[in-house]
C-alpha cells in the first residue's frame, strides 16, 4: 500500500483527491496539510512515501519544503500538484527535487497514474507541459542520459519495432503507461511525434549508443 500525504490549502481539492483514493486498497491518505509547516510536521511524524504538494502555500512554500525533506528523507516521492505551469516553477520544484509535476486542472485519474509512476522510480511530468527547456543546451548524447532506465528498456522495445500494446504485455504494465512513458520520452528528447521517436529509437539501437 502506498501511503500518501496531500498539502493543499483549498480544502474542496483536498476532499476531492481523499474521494480518489478512499476506495483503493493500493493508496492511503495518512495526512493532510493546508500550509507548508503542517506538512513538513506531517511528514515528519508519518513518514508517508508519496507527497502531493502545491508550490505557493502559507506559512513555507512547496519548494522550500521539498528542499528540505528530500535531505532528510531521500527515499520520498514528491509530486508538485499546482495549477502554475511556468517555466520557472517547474525548475525550482526539479531543483529542489521533485519527482513529478502534475496541474490541477488534470484529471484525477492522472494523478493516481503520476502516483504510480514516480514509485517505480521514474520522473512524472503532466502532458500538457513543456519541459523542452529543461534539457536546452544540453547536446543529443547528454539528452539520451536523461532517460530513466525504463525509458531506455521501452525505448530499445520502440527500436525494434514493438508498438505500445505489445511493449506494455512485455512489461507487465498498462497501455496508458506506456503512451505516458512516450510523452515524457518525447518531451524530453524534444522530439515531436511518433514517427521522429521511432526514427531515434531505431536510430540508437542500431549504433547501440
């Protein structure tokens, strides 16, 4: 069971989000915070696995208080789950090092699936965002290293031809896991559409770098 922590200081989003997971006995709400202070006693005391957090909240922001607990405990996923969508924002909560970044205006459904993916390991951006910029100045060969090691297994599954429903059979996964392992692959590649992913899959695979 994962046991989650929600920091939000609009309580209706807070009862929104307890609704999602109250019925699925693979998450578990075990604290919520309406100010960053709150959160981080919070934290502290239950030691949860996943934290979703706004940025801008009384008292200590969200990066300030990701900063903080990622040095305590480096094990916790944070999700930033905020309606901002700037560059600025995003690479502030990156830095401080979140492993997800998800906006408000998403989907509950989305943000079990940010949940599920940054427990494997793995970075979780909302697909509506544009995270080229990250990785700007940056050459072709540092781009590749900024996959995960999943992205690099569905990646050389791309290269050989594989498309999303066989790879996710292969993996063991979900259909929609696999078009939102694409997205961030592509997003962080910046590249743009299926074809120019496939053309670098086959590309890397046949150099093997």
């Amino acid at each position: 069971m994962t046991s989650i922590v929600i920091a939000e200081d609009h309580q209706s989003l807070i009862d929104g989000l307890s609704l999602l997971f109250e019925n699925d006995p693979a998450f578990q709400i075990i604290g919520k915070a309406n100010d960053g202070q709150r959160l981080i006693d919070i934290i502290k005391k239950r030691q949860p696995d996943v934290v979703l957090t706004d940025i801008r909240m009384p008292k200590i922001d969200g990066i300030v208080v990701t900063k903080m607990m990622k040095r305590m405990y480096p094990t916790l996923k944070v999700i930033a789950f905020t309606m901002f969508d700037e560059q600025e924002s995003i690479k502030q909560m990156m830095e401080a090092g979140a492993n997800g970044y998800i906006l408000k205006n998403s989907g509950l459904v989305d943000v079990k699936e940010a949940i599920e993916i940054v427990m494997k390991g793995e970075t979780y951006f909302d697909k509506s965002l544009d995270i080229s910029f990250l990785e700007e100045g940056n050459s072709t060969k540092n781009k590749k290293n900024i996959l995960t090691n999943t992205e690099m297994q569905i990646l050389h599954l791309i290269g050989e031809g594989k498309n999303s429903y066989e790879i996710a059979e292969i993996r063991g996964c979900s259909h929609s896991t696999i078009q939102t392992h694409r997205k961030n692959m592509m997003k962080k590649l910046n590249l743009h559409g299926k074809g120019e992913l496939l053309r670098y899959a086959m590309d890397k695979n046949k150099y093997d770098i």
